[in-house]
C-alpha cells in the first residue's frame, strides 16, 4: 500500500507539471519598453490633430510646426479586434457649424505619432486629413442590445438632469461674480501624482493661453482662449471656450483665477486648469460677450 501511495503521489506530481508546462504558454515575460509600447488607458482623453501635411511616425515636430495643425477633439475609447489587435479610436469631434458633436472612428494605422522632443513620451497624435474630412467623416454609432441601449439612455437622460440641477443649484447657493453677474464656482480640490500647486504670482498670458481645461474627473470641459489683464499687469480673468468646433458654435465664459486649481508638473512644464464644473453646465453659464 506504501508503495502505491508513492507511485501514486509521484505520478501527481508529473502530471500537474505537465498540466502547468501545457497551460503556461498564456503567460510571456514583458519588460514594457516606452520606445516601442504604450499603455492604452495613456491614449484616452489625448488630443488628436489634423494636418494636410504628409507625416509619418517619429517625424520630428519643427518649430512652431504644431500651428500649422488643426486640434479636432479627444480619444473617447479604443476598439479592438477579436484578436488582440487595435482596429480604431473613437475621437469626439465637438459640433461644427451647428452639426453638433460626434464620434468619429480613426483607424490605427492612420494615427501618427509626432515626436516633440527626445523623450519619448513627448508626442503629438496627428492624422493627415482637412477639416473637410473631419466634417464629412460618418459618426460611429455604439451598438447595444435594446436592454442595454435603454439603460445607456437612462444613464444620459439622469447625467444631463444632475447637470441641469448643479447649474440651479449654483445660481441660487454661489455669490455672483461682481464684474459679470455670473454665478461662481468654488476651484475643486484636486490631487495629481507628480503635480503641485502653480505659483499664481508666477503665472504669465504665455502658461495659460491655449490650455485645456478639466473637469474634477479629468473630463475635458474647454479651453482658456484668452486672459484679461489688470492696469497692473496681473490676470483678473481667464475666458474658456466650451464645446464648438474649429473656433465655430463655441460658448465663452469668463472665470476668476479663485475658481479655477492650476496644478504644474513637479519635474516638467506641463500645465493643468481644473474647474469644478462640466461642461454641460459650463455651457449654461451666462456667455462672455468681450
């Protein structure tokens, strides 16, 4: 009997090394190597740019090149095949010429990584086309089960009510702003690995023209267009320009620098505006005539 235990253990023992040597093949050895792989989850929310200029990958962006470029809007989401391969990324386009915003879908193999510097994580995500093509592209429509359609309209249906109720609720509850009579906002608190409160006093037209601007999520609510300067020299308001497309449809609010958490990188440049707001309800705000 002692020796049939032993057989039989020994025998467990070759058959659960092999069931592991056959089953093990799933599982590779991966050193991630930024020259040559990129996490998905960076690509969500990066802006993506137009150009009529023939590029290709690692072309290297030259000076001022960028304004040559058109910024159509955000990756949304990335598909992918069956079989582990990138097909698209959904880009929002924000509305044009009262068009409205869509999904567009771009191929991968259309999305060009532009260098902007030696750091390989300093690139821009431009595609070779017009603002004709981005106007005629046909909008990607996501497929659901009529269960599942029903729930995602729901979902929309009781995100644009909390929108239209936070808007309410700031008109009654937030001091209005003197100069504009526009309901405040209090700047969220904002927690960012490897970013710091920027130095107001250390702020200039050049570090805020042009930057994005975010949502307490990370969403992207719009983009500060211009500054309005004191006599004394010093920002009084930052005007940011809600949804529209290339300019077209957009809606301008002007806020304090006091609403607004600007955060700098510790060991870089990069520049980050957060409001306490989306932009739905941006978009509610009364509008900056200039």
């Amino acid at each position: 009997m002692k020796r049939f235990l032993t057989s039989t253990a020994a025998a467990l023992v070759l058959s659960t090394s092999a069931y592991a040597d056959g089953h093990s093949s799933a599982f590779s050895e991966l050193t991630f190597d930024e020259s040559v792989n990129l996490n998905a989850s960076e690509l969500i929310g990066a802006r993506v740019y137009i150009t009529e200029t023939e590029i290709q990958n690692d072309t290297m962006i030259e000076a001022d090149g960028e304004k040559e470029w058109e910024d159509i809007g955000e990756i949304n989401e990335i598909i992918l095949k069956r079989d582990g391969s990138v097909q698209s990324v959904i880009v929002g386009v924000g509305g044009f010429a009262g068009i409205g915003e869509k999904d567009v879908a771009i191929n991968m193999s259309q999305l060009k990584f532009v260098s902007d510097g030696e750091d390989a994580n300093d690139y821009f995500l431009v595609v070779n086309s017009n603002v004709a093509g981005v106007e005629e592209a046909p909008a990607y429509e996501y497929e659901y089960d009529n269960d599942e359609a029903g729930d995602m309209d729901k979902a929309d249906t009781m995100e644009k009510d909390e929108s239209m109720e936070k808007a309410d609720d700031m008109e009654a509850d937030v001091a209005a702003d003197p100069k504009t009579d526009r309901p405040m906002l209090t700047a969220p608190e904002i927690e960012r690995d490897g970013y710091a409160a920027a130095d107001r006093d250390e702020l200039t037209t050049e570090d805020l023209t042009g930057a994005r601007v975010y949502g307490p999520d990370d969403e992207d609510v719009g983009e500060i267009s211009e500054l309005i300067v004191t006599e004394e020299g010093k920002i009084d308001r930052a005007i940011i320009d809600v949804g529209g497309f290339l300019g077209l449809g957009e809606h301008s609010v002007a806020v304090t620098l006091d609403e607004l958490n600007i955060v700098r990188e510790a060991d870089g440049d990069d520049l980050r505006v957060y409001i306490d707001s989306t932009q739905e309800a941006l978009e509610q705000q009364p509008e900056y005539e200039g």
